[in-house]
C-alpha cells in the first residue's frame, strides 16, 4: 500500500486489489518467487470456505482421500492429451538428496493420472461403483505472472475424481457438481455466475467436454471459477481401469473430474470490495462480528461481556477489541477486514439502553434496543446483508453484459469497458481466434439454455451454431 492508504479502486484496479489483500492481511508475497503466503485472515477465510464447500460435497455422498503430490513422468505420460496440455506449466524434481532420479517425478499439478492408477487397482466389481472422492491439496504450476489468489506457482485447491459403470451417470455426475459450484458460488460467495460448456479449445486437456461457471468481477475482466470435466473412458482406457458388468463381463469405467481454488477468495475481493478494504458475506465470512467497545464505563464492560455471551451461545463467530487504539482506528481495522457487521458499545447509547450496530456492505448504523431480541435483529442483518451484496453483484453483472452481431462492436465494447458480451459463433477455430486478437478476448462458455435460429456468426457472418458468452479473463 502506499502510505497506509488503499489505492481508489477507480484510479487502478490492479494496485487496488493488491493493496486490499495487504492491508486486509489476506496474503503477501514470499521470498519464493511466484508463491504467497497465506497470512492468518487469508487461512481463516479460505478454512471457512473449505468447511461450507465440503459439507456440500458430503451431502453428495463424496469423501475425502489424500494422494501422494509426486506423479512418476512415465504414469503421467500414459495420457497423451493431459501431458500436452500441461507440459508448459510442469514442475520436475530430478534429485533425491545426492542422487540423480532414475525417473523424474512431475509436481502434481493435477491429479487425475494419480486417481486413475489408484482406481485401476480397487476397482473389480459394479458392487464397487460408483466410487467418489475428493481432494483437498496444493498443486504447482509454473506460471510466468502471479499475482495473490488469482495464479501462482502453488495455490490451494479441491479435485473431486469420480468413477462409474455408466455414461449417463458419470454425465449426471458432471452436471451435478457444476450445480454445486453455482449453489455455493451464489448462496454462500454472493457472487452470481453463468454457466455453460466450454468450447473444444478452451475444454480441460483429456476430458470428453468441460462445464463450467464464470464470474465477472466489478472492472469487467472475466474469472473462470469453477469446471467440471467429463471424461468418458479416455482416462480408464489409457490407465486400464475395467470392472466386471452384471452380464460378468469386463467393462472400461467412465470418469469424471470437478474443481475450485483459492481463486475464489480473488473473487470475493473483486467482486464485493471497496476502497476501505473487504466486504465479506456473513455467510462466509470467518469472522461475523466485531465488538467495539467505546470506554472502559462498568456498564459498558457489562454490556460488552452480555453481548458476547449472546454470541458464544449461539456460534456466531466474533472478536472484542479491547485495545488502546482509538475508535476511529478500530473501526477502519473492522472495515478493512471486512466484517460483516460492527457493535459499538458506548457510554452515551447505554444511557438510553441502546447499542448500535453497523453493516460493512452499505455502513448503515442501526440502533438497537436492549429490549428488544438483539439475536433476531442480528440474523436479520446478516440476511440483508447477504441478499444485498449478491442482488448489488447481479445487478453489476447485467449492466456490464452486452451482445454484439459483429467484431466492430465487439471491439467498441471492449474499448469502452469490457464485461460479458454474448454472441453468436459458428464453431469455427479461426473465428475464435480471430476473436482473440481484440484485447485477448476468449469464449467463455456456450450457453446451453439458449437456441439458436437465424443468428450469424460475430466474426465470419456464417450461420452461427452456438450463443457463446466472450470476455477478457484473468
């Protein structure tokens, strides 16, 4: 940050969010180059994101395994399609102590050939199936530019791999989780998304085809947050995994593979934040309340020890600040952090038997009566809150979604502001190429929920088969 102060979020995006994640002590950059360091909020923030997200994976009847982070290059490269696609972005180690490898051993930056051996050797029957686990790890992946939550050379994920006798099922798997990543995404993140295939160019190397969801952050720039991959048998062929059918015969499984990063945290910050720091969803937020007391008055400490209290009873999650530091202080560290909602306890409130609250999203101040149902009061603000910050993301969203039927718009759009532009396209590679060459702009998605009928294709003018949402990405 420069001199203590966060960069106008209007005045340079870029600097602005670098200066949130520091000054909201999310993460900062390490003496290794291309990696961060998660600093305490930052961990607190994404363990909460890990506890809710993976209550939604276990409700779908998903567990949770650990594989090894080193992949042997020979089990690697039993799946051509994946080795290429991650070639430029490998890790290798090649020594062990002293001793020079026989083999070299890939960083994993994803695990499907990993998952793949492993069930290779667990899978017999169709009693075994379907099988399906998910991981919570680190991966690397050397990135040329970094920058904190959005790529860096090892960042924090989930990969769900999934196993199954049958197309539709594994299919229905794919769907399923996508549905999963929008729920949490929207319910819990408040942040809205658009979901769609990607195009055969942009589809994760080896699957059959990729799901995805994207988001769009308040400057208009584009982040694909999560996807889910069918495989079909192209991974149970290579890594030969078969199980015996009801007929008692040998069949090729069929896979799935679904993930999410710390990426998510990025979003958070680019979607809701501010130029005083975070805005955090309660939902989300690892901590909902910050209590100010203002004075060390009896019936201040009194009153600040009842309302605490209150909240450990209920599992609201909350910090006193008794420093010596000065309200105005305490309340820019509550506003930075991106506390939900703040409780000033005061001498001159108390008089009247009141206590205020105020809400980080809009910094509304409410007085509360201590007569009154204070946990009511406060649950309905965190709903409020909530709604708000995702109806205020939407809203920003539809107001940066533009079409265009031709590559002049296209680039008088982005030249004004960019954001999601929905067009037609003919499915074409070049065309998507040549798209390309406007300020990086790529498909996003195929929107699958809306039909084509005489539409022409942005690009080349030829009869478009497909309404693909485009944008610049991070």
């Amino acid at each position: 940050m420069k001199n203590n102060k966060i960069t106008s979020r209007e005045e340079n995006f870029a600097d602005w969010y670098t200066d949130v994640v520091s000054a909201s002590r999310l993460a900062r950059y390490s003496n290794v180059k291309g990696c961060v360091i998660l600093e305490p909020n930052g961990c607190a923030l994404w363990d909460n994101i890990v506890e809710n997200m993976d209550k939604l994976f276990k409700e779908t009847g998903h567990k949770n395994v650990k594989l090894p982070m080193f992949i042997p290059e020979g089990l690697l490269n039993k799946e051509s399609e994946l080795v290429n696609g991650f070639a430029p972005e490998v890790a290798w180690v090649t020594q062990g102590g002293s001793k020079t490898l026989e083999e070299r051993l890939c960083v994993r930056p994803t695990s499907e050939t990993l998952f793949s051996d492993y069930y290779s050797e667990i899978v017999k029957s169709y009693k075994d199936l379907p099988i399906k686990y998910n991981q919570w790890c680190s991966v690397v992946r050397w990135e040329k530019e970094t920058r904190p939550f959005l790529r860096s050379r090892e960042f924090f994920w989930q990969e769900g791999h999934t196993v199954h006798a049958t197309s539709e099922e594994a299919e229905k798997e794919t769907r399923d989780m996508l549905n999963v990543y929008k729920k949490f995404f929207e319910e819990y993140l408040a942040v809205p998304v658009v979901c769609g295939k990607k195009t055969e160019k942009e589809k994760f190397a080896g699957a059959e085809y990729t799901l995805t969801i994207e988001a769009l952050m308040h400057n208009g720039i584009c982040l694909q947050s999560g996807t889910s991959h069918y495989f079909g048998q192209k991974f149970s062929k290579a890594y030969d995994i078969k199980f015996l059918n009801k007929n008692n015969e040998y069949e090729y499984c069929y896979q799935t593979s679904w993930g999410t990063s710390n990426r998510m945290i990025g979003a958070l910050i680019m979607v809701h934040g501010d130029d005083r720091g975070l805005v955090l969803p309660p939902k989300i937020a690892p901590t909902k309340v910050a209590i100010i007391p203002i004075g060390n008055d009896e019936n201040v400490i009194n009153t600040t020890n009842m309302i605490e209290s209150l909240l450990k009873e209920n599992n609201i999650s909350y910090y006193t600040d008794n420093t010596d530091k000065t309200p105005g202080f305490k309340f820019a560290e509550a506003e930075v952090n991106g506390i939900p909602v703040r409780i000033e306890i005061g001498k001159r409130d108390l008089e009247n038997n009141q206590i205020t609250f105020v809400r980080r999203d809009t910094s509304e101040k409410i007085t509360i009566n201590l007569n009154e149902n204070v946990l009511d009061k406060l649950n309905e603000l965190f709903n409020e809150i909530q709604n708000n910050l995702f109806e205020n993301a939407k809203e920003r969203m539809n107001s940066l979604t533009f079409t265009a039927s031709n590559l002049t718009e296209v680039e008088n759009i982005l030249n004004t502001h960019p954001g999601f532009i929905k067009a037609p396209w003919c499915g074409n590679l070049d065309c998507e190429l040549k798209m390309k060459e406007i300020k990086g702009c790529k498909s996003r998605c195929i929107l699958e929920n809306e039909e084509v009928h005489d539409e022409k294709c942005v690009v080349c003018g030829d009869k478009a088969k497909h309404i693909v949402m485009w944008g610049i990405q991070y």
